[in-house]
C-alpha cells in the first residue's frame, strides 16, 4: 500500500504535495518522492526528488534545490517489489514522462522481459517502472500532447494486469496530469482554479471539500479548470461531485472512528492484495515463485515448524492444519518465547516458517536463527517488506496487508491464514498429496474468499446489538474445535486486549476438562460452530454450556435454524469452502471485541501496555 498525490493549479506546486504526503504517511512510510513540472524556461521540465526514509529526509531533499512550477506527482512508498532504496522510490521516469503508482502489477516478469528484450534499461527492482516504459513507447510523437498521453495510457492499460492508482506528468503537456484506477484508490478534489488526486481523502481536505471518486476502468485528467473522467474505451463519464464534511482526524481514518475499525473492514480488500498475481487457475498451481520451491526440495521437507507470537501464533496454530491436511508432513507450532530457551531439536530436513506481521519481533527473529544455525530451511511470513526477520530468513513469503496502524492485529491475520493456505497448497500439489480437482476447488474457495468477507462485515449492525447486551461483562469465554479452535484464540485475545474484559479461548472437547466449572448465567460463551466435520461434537458442548444456564452468542452458518434454537444470540456467517470458514468466523469476533470496547470506552487503537511492534524479550 502506497500513496499518491497530483496537483495543478496556480500555487507552488512542492509544498502542496509534500503537504498530501504527510497525510498520506500511514499508508507506508520506507520512501518518498515527487516530480515537479517546471515551466519558467522556455521548454518545459521535469524535475524528479527522491528519498530512503520518512518524509522528513524528502522535505530536507526538496529545501536543497529550487522546484519552480505548478503541476506534480508524489508517492510514499510501502514497497512491495523491490528493497526501499532511493532507486526504487517514486516517480519513475521514461523520456518526456514521470510516473506515480499505488498498486501491484501482476504480469511484470513478461513485461519486464519484452521490454528488456527491445533494448529498455532498468533504473529500479519495481514493478512500476514498466509503466513509464510502456507508456513512453506508446506515445506518438504526432498530434496535441494530451491526446497522444491519453492513447498511450489506453494502451498501457490494455498491457498490464493488476492493481494500480497511476497518476502521469509529461514535460511536453504543461499543467496536464493523467490518472488511472484499478482496484487501489484515488479520489479527485475539485477546487478553484486548481485540482488534485490523491489515494485518501484526508490528503485534499486542506484545498477543497469537493470530491469526486475515481472508479475502476476510469481515467482522468487533471486541469486547473476542473476535472475530466472517461471509461478506459473513451465513454464521457459524469460525476457529482461531493462535499466532505468530515474533521481531519476522522479523515485521516477514512471517516472510521479508529483505525482498528477500519483495518477490519480493509480486510477483503487486503486478502485481495495477497491473493494477487498468486493463484494461476489454468494450469491449477500457485505462483510462488519468491520460494523457489520446486517438487524436490518440496519432497525432502520432514517436518514443518512455524515459530511465531501472539496474532501471529493464532495464525499459526491453522497453518499446522493447512500443512497436515493438505501436504501431508508433520507439523507444528512454537511460540518463539517459549522455543528458544527449549534447547529444541532443528535438523536440515526441517523447514522452518516464521510468522511475523512486522517482520521485528524478538523472539520470532531469534527463534528464527536459532533453527538456521542448525541447518533448517527458513521462510519467513510476514507483512513488512525487507523487515529483519525477512532478511534472516532463506526466503520471505509477503502478506501485502498494507500497513497496520490499530495495535491490535486484524487484517494481518486474516492475510497470514491466506498465505499459509497458499503455501500448504502448492506444497501439497509438488508433493502429489493433493488431488487437482481438490486443488482447483480450493483456488476458487480462496478467489472467492474476499466476497464472502464483505458479506460477513456488511452485517456489523448484528454483532454491535450482541455488544450492546454484553459489553460490560466481565468474563467472556471462546469455543472452537478443528480449524475453530485458533479462532477462539484469538477471538479471546482481541477482546481482552482492547477492552481489558478477562477472556479465554479453549479447545471446545476440553472445557468439560475444567472450564466448565465458570459456567453460570453471568458469562457470556461464544461458540464457533459454522457447518463443518465437528458441528456436531461442537454442538453437544453447546448443549453442554446452556444445561448449566449459560448464555450462548453462536458464529454459525447462514440458515442454521438448530443453533438459533438453543443460542441466546447467533451472528450468522455465509456459507464458504471449510478451509476458509476461519477466516470469515474471525470477522465477527473482531467486530465483538472492537464494539466492546468501545462501549467501554478504552483507547482501541492503543490500548494500555502494549506496543504494536515488540523488539524485547
Ligand atoms: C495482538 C497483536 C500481538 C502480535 C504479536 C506478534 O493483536 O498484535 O499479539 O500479534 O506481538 O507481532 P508480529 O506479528 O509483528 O510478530
């Protein structure tokens, strides 16, 4: 996740994007830049300013050389291809033209190579550069320069798959910027006698109030008298525009009250960025090719391990059932606490996944080595890109999440039980342990996962009455069997870190082993029980719970009149493929533990004594 900004218009054009940018920090923060059209010579000229680093190290760059001009480009980088580095900072140039993106390109290696192959160089390891480059060789020499950028562009577009935000400045067409759209965001704001783009509204709230959203399969242009959209097929598209009321707190949190909350509703989106560019449904294979997993090395695995804490342990827990179930090797979970004052046993046959949203933590990092030190294969899990535990391990397997801001952990996990889907997959069909019918059935389970997401959040309004009639208890008890199990975990922890309410996930067959004896009408259990292999163990110790009076709010299947019967509350989930009910029973337990909280009035997005990236032991 990256963010964008473009501006013409009559005011110096530096300071307003630098302005944008720091607004637009929170979407990644490892580099910046921005290209400015200068038009005080006689020939029109772009210049570029790049930096490594937070923006400070951007705004001390751009103070050193003098900027003149009106139109420019910025981006704040969240790299994604590529180590951050000055060269693979934003913009990107070819010829006449500087390029901006917030996105993914898919297809870049065959891009990159056709391109390569006519004799393009490469200034940077991004997936963006290809972009300038196409749009250079397609524009034409011939005609007004803003119809032969915006055929160029067309053409691009019609190359290139994938997520992009792309916003264009060319030297020979003076306050004239291009904008397109494909699933990443851009909004437009209207002002007077100038106009913008940025990736978020809060970054235009200074200039305007008058926004018009860019959709997908749009362009745009930007001019200082307004604004111009088409369809990628040159269809005129005419949109209101609207006015933004929101203060620029609330703003920066895309009108979410806190970040926590809108990190659970980026979710699909986010699963979406890490299923991107990885699933090939023809030949029935993933595309893992960071790995380097081939069926030898995938044959002569004799266990895996995944080392990991907190969030990222829960995440964990599943990814043993992903390997077991569909790769057939032994497989367990460690806490990286706990692992490496154990003197554990790491041979070379092991490989050795360690699970980390910020790629920083401690333990996790120490674990990690401790297990190469003795040989093991590493990979590491996680969502920062070039983090520590990234450059420790053999390879690194990315969540593209975007960043998380909100403490507790949301959209890192559910983009963690992705990737470890992924990889037990193309594990299990190297190995030949996973039959391609099953194989297939699952990557369209996974491609559809996101919908089911949006599904499951769009009936937020169902678990916020379930937090109302329990916000202040002060027990809360989590139940899961199988692939539940984890999610009870989690759900548990959520809860207790954000609201300070005590919670406890338990193996739902082991609560008759003790738990049971807490059971009264005071505490509320939550019971994870979509339509799987164990609903109906799950359901006796349902049964189990409401013989003692205890209170039930079920997680259960779309229809499932049973469950209503006997539950005081049911949170209903979409019926999904089993090895991805997990991701969607978490929904609603994040939703519960948010709405808690904040009925309680805790500091959600920075509960007491935590720290989102924890680098002591
Ligand atoms: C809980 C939470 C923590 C982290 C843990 C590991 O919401 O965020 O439990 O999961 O500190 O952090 P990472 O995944 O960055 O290694």
């Amino acid at each position: 996740m990256c963010g964008i900004v473009a501006y013409t218009g009559p005011r110096d054009v530096a300071p307003v994007l630098l302005d944008a940018l720091r607004r637009l920090e929170y979407r990644g923060y490892d580099s910046a830049g921005l290209a400015v059209l200068q038009t005080e010579e006689s020939a029109p000229s772009l210049t570029i300013v790049r930096a490594v680093g937070k923006l400070d190290n951007l705004a001390q760059a751009i103070s050193a050389s003098d900027l003149p001009g009106q139109t420019g480009i910025g981006h704040t980088r969240w790299a994604t291809h590529g180590r951050p580095s000055e060269a693979n900072a934003h913009p990107h140039r070819s010829g006449p033209l500087a390029i901006v993106h917030n996105g993914i390109i898919e297809n870049h290696l065959e891009l990159k190579q056709a391109l390569r192959a006519e004799g393009v160089e490469f200034q940077s390891d991004t997936d963006t550069e290809i972009v300038a480059h196409l749009l250079h060789k397609h524009l034409s020499p011939h005609g007004p320069r803003e119809d032969a950028l915006r055929e160029a562009l067309r053409r691009t577009l019609r190359e290139i798959r994938g997520a992009y935000a792309l916003a264009v400045v060319c030297e020979q067409a003076p306050d004239f910027v291009l904008l397109a759209k494909n699933s990443s965001p851009l909004v437009l704001g209207i002002g007077r006698g100038e106009t913008l783009a940025t990736s978020d509204i809060p970054a235009l709230l200074s200039y305007t109030r008058d926004v018009v959203f860019l959709e997908d399969g749009e362009l745009a242009e930007l001019r200082p008298s307004g604004v111009h959209i088409e369809t990628l097929d040159g269809t005129l598209v005419q949109r209101r525009s609207r006015r933004i009321d929101w203060s620029p707190v609330q703003a920066e949190k895309g009108g979410y009250k806190h970040f926590m909350l809108k990190e659970i509703f980026e979710q699909p989106r986010a699963i979406e960025d890490t299923l991107r560019g990885r699933l090939d449904l023809e030949s029935g294979s993933l595309v893992l090719n960071e790995l380097g997993l081939d069926a030898e090395t995938a044959r002569g695995i004799s266990r895996i391990c995944f080392i990991a804490c907190g969030t990222s342990y829960h995440a964990s827990l599943l990814g043993r059932h992903y390997v077991e179930k569909y790769a057939r090797i032994p497989a367990q979970t460690e806490l990286g606490s706990e692992v490496r004052y154990r003197d554990p046993v790491f041979t070379k046959g092991d490989l050795v996944i360690a699970v980390s949203q910020s790629g920083e933590t401690l333990d996790t990092l120490a674990a990690l080595e401790e297990a190469k030190r003795h040989g093991a294969r590493t990979i590491a899990l996680t969502n920062v890109l070039e983090s520590a535990i990234a450059r420790a391990a053999d390879s690194a397997l990315y969540t593209h999440a975007g960043p998380e801001i909100g403490v507790a952990s949301t959209k890192a996990f559910t983009t963690q039980l992705v990737a470890m889907l992924m990889l037990s997959l193309e594990l299990g069909r190297l190995r030949g342990t996973l039959p391609a019918p099953e194989l297939l059935a699952l990557l369209h389970a996974l491609l559809e996962a996101p919908g089911s997401l949006r599904t499951t959040l769009e009936a937020h309004e169902a678990v916020l009455s379930v937090a109302r009639k329990w916000h202040q208890s002060q027990n809360f008890l989590f139940l899961g069997r199988g692939l539940e199990f984890p999610i009870a975990l989690e759900g548990a922890l959520k809860l207790k870190e954000i609201s300070y309410a005590h919670a406890e996930g338990y193996a739902a067959g082991e609560m008759k082993h003790g738990p049971i004896a807490l059971i009264d009408e005071k505490m509320p259990v939550i019971v994870l029980i979509p339509d799987d292999r164990t609903y109906e163990k799950t359901f006796s110790n349902l049964e189990e719970v409401r013989a003692r009076d205890g209170r039930v709010i079920a997680v259960a299947t779309e229809g499932d009149e049973r469950v209503k019967g006997v539950a005081d509350d049911v949170l209903y989930i979409p019926k999904v493929h089993e090895a991805i009910a997990p991701l969607i029973t978490t929904i609603p337990l994040q939703l519960l533990a948010y709405y808690v909280a904040d009925l309680r009035g805790t500091d959600v997005d920075q509960p007491r004594n935590l720290a989102k990236t924890v680098t002591v032991e």
